[in-house]
C-alpha cells in the first residue's frame, strides 16, 4: 500500500512538474508586445465579427489565460471602433 501511495504522488508531482514547465515555455506578452503581422491578424478577426477567434489566437500565441486575453481583445475592439 505504502508503494502504491508513493507511485500516486510521484506520478501527480511529474504532471505538475510538467505543466509549470510548459506554462514557463509559453511566456506571456505584456500589452502592446504583440508583433505586427500577429496584431493585423487580431484586427482583421476583430473586425470580422470573431472575437472568440482573436481570443483563441491569442491565447495560443501568448500563453494568456481566457480573461486576460478576452480583456485585451474588448480593448483591441474598443480601440478599432474608436479609431
């Protein structure tokens, strides 16, 4: 049982080992960071009425959660309807 219990946390502290090595990997951009072809592409979905789509790209290229990136795609849209 004591060998079972040790393979258990063994096995969850190699998955958390792994997820925080993954989520160092993907380094997420402060705001205005992102470059101008990724930004054109956020604009023209943004634009097009695809806002879960900008976001979703923009998690994948950033490494940002989905509020982080929900919020800054609401400014992006808010600054393209403005300008």
């Amino acid at each position: 049982m004591a060998n079972f219990t040790i393979a258990l946390v063994a096995v969850f502290l190699g998955i958390a080992v792994f997820a925080r090595l993954r989520r160092d990997d993907s380094i997420a951009m402060p705001n205005g960071a992102r470059g101008l072809a990724e930004s054109q592409s956020l604009e023209e979905l943004v634009l097009a009425g695809r806002k879960i789509d900008a976001i979703k790209q923009l998690r994948r290229e950033s490494g940002l959660g989905l509020r982080e990136a929900k919020d800054e795609i609401d400014k992006l849209s808010e600054t393209l309807r403005i300008g």
